[in-house]
C-alpha cells in the first residue's frame, strides 16, 4: 500500500502526473481538478499523499492498480471520508473535488447543499447525504483546527509581515484557515525571521 510518494515530476497531462523516484521507478498518479488552479511544474519535485486502491474493469478478476494524489494529508482524510459515502466511489470524489478538499470539507460541515451541488458529480441527492453523514465529523474537525490556530496565535509572539501575507493571501482567494497554514509553512521554510510579506506570500503561493 503507498501512502506517500516523493519523486521528481516528469509529465502532467488531463489531471494525471508521472513521478519519477529515486529507485528508478516512475508512478502514474491521478490528481484532483482543483490543482490545475496552481498545478505544479514538470522537473519539480513533489511529495503526494496517495490513495492506493485496485480496480476491477468491468468487475472481472483482473485488478489494475491506481494512485490519487494530494498535496496535504488533510486532503487525503477528506476524499478518503468522501468516498465512504454510498453512490460517490474514489473516481468520482475526486472528480467532486474542483475545489480544494478543505473548501468542500467547510461547505459540508455547514451544510451548504446549494455550493456543494455546483461541484461536478455531486446531486441534490448526493449533497443532501454527504451533509447528514459527514457534516458531524467534518464540524468537528473544523472545531479542533480553529481551536489549535488559536493555541498558535497566543504561543507566538507577533508578525506584522506574517499577518500582511495572510490577508494578502486572503485577497487572491484563499480561506482563512488555509491562508495561515501556507504562511506558517512559509514562516518554517524562510532561513531568517525577518521575510517581508511579499517574500512569504511568493514562498507560500509555491507550497
């Protein structure tokens, strides 16, 4: 079973990538929709949290092997949920993901039906359901990272340049949550303690 694979990117086409190890061996990976929004470049070197399953075409006794990729394991543990739920099977949940796994995760924990019907695959039926049975586990987990954002904010002393980066951030798109996860990716990533907001947004726009 792989769960993570690190490898240098060698070709991206129709939301697929080829990763090429250290070993010699070069893995086809299927990538959710929402990553052409920022999609990584050919010759970078990616680490993906994979799903690794195998298929049955046409439900005969031949299994063929399948990688789904994310950039963060939060991702991974939203399209893992998602595909517990009857009628939405891994190809289809990643199809759903045209936005990023955290943004749908939000969507269902406040039962916003209405956005989650503008995501391919998914129905009025489909919504309905994935707000029932995930809404409760996903508000959750929304409860505990704001908890520990907070527990972060008071730990540090602060960053007039960090906070800059994140309502910038916040500007061009990005969620809240999301925006100060990549700063702080920045901020770990930075060789000094003095970056300037517009260094961190670049840094963190790459993440």
């Amino acid at each position: 079973m792989l769960a993570q694979l690190t490898g240098t990117i060698l070709d991206l086409s129709d939301h697929k990538a080829a990763i090429a190890t250290n070993a010699g061996v070069a893995y086809e990976v299927s990538l959710p929709p929402y990553v052409s929004q920022r999609p990584p470049k050919v010759g970078e070197v990616a680490t993906l949290h994979t799903v690794h399953i195998l298929e049955s075409p046409n439900q005969g006794a031949t299994f063929v092997p399948r990688l789904f990729g994310f950039a963060a394991a939060a991702d991974k543990a939203v399209f893992e949920a998602m595909t517990q739920i009857r009628g939405l099977g891994h190809r289809k949940a990643l199809r759903a993901l045209a936005e990023p796994p955290q943004e749908v995760a939000a969507m269902i924990a406040r039962g916003d039906e209405v956005g989650l019907k503008r995501l391919p695959e998914i129905g009025a039926k489909l919504a309905k359901t994935l707000c029932e049975e995930l809404g409760p586990t996903f508000r959750e987990r929304l409860a505990i990272e704001e908890l520990e954002s907070a527990v972060r904010v008071e730990a540090k002393p602060a960053n007039p340049q960090a906070d800059d980066a994140v309502r910038a951030l916040i500007a061009l798109g990005e969620q809240p949550t999301e925006a100060q996860r990549k700063v702080d990716a920045a901020l770990r990533a930075s060789e000094t303690d003095d970056s300037q907001a517009a260094d961190l947004v670049s840094r963190a726009l790459s993440l």
